[in-house]
C-alpha cells in the first residue's frame, strides 16, 4: 500500500490560563501523488494558494466535498 503524509497544523494553547484551545486549522495528507486537503480553516483557501504558486489543479484533491460533489469543483476527484 502506498504511504500517505499527513500533515496538521492546530491552534494549542490556553485562554486566560484557565480555558483550554485546541483545533485544527488546517489538516493536508498527500498520497498517490496528489494533494488531498482534507479540513481548511484558514481565511485564503490553501488549494489557491498551491494553485498560485504552480501546483495543478488536477493534483489537488478538496476531500472535505463528498465524492459524489468534487466532480463539480474544477479540483481532482480523487
């Protein structure tokens, strides 16, 4: 099986030292060459970005849309 990466970035830490933080903002696996954006909680899309700076759209994956829904992204389906 090919190997997956995963890569999360989160906001951790504590509020008024008595109110714990923790979620993600951004969850990104890459796997069979293609990029899969599987949470984006940032305010300028992550697949923009990577289109903006050369990476192909059909390498991109938005995999939080339900796969029945991606075909109608101008992104790869899966």
């Amino acid at each position: 099986m090919p190997k997956a990466y995963r890569y999360q970035l989160v906001n951790v830490g504590w509020k008024n030292s008595s109110t714990r933080i923790y979620g993600c903002v951004l969850h990104v696996d890459i796997k069979d060459g293609k990029i899969w954006v599987q949470h984006d909680g940032t305010e300028d899309a992550i697949a923009d970005q990577l289109v903006a700076r050369g990476v192909p759209k059909q390498d991109i994956v938005l995999a939080y849309h339900a796969p029945h829904v991606r075909q109608y992204t101008d992104f790869a389906v899966g």
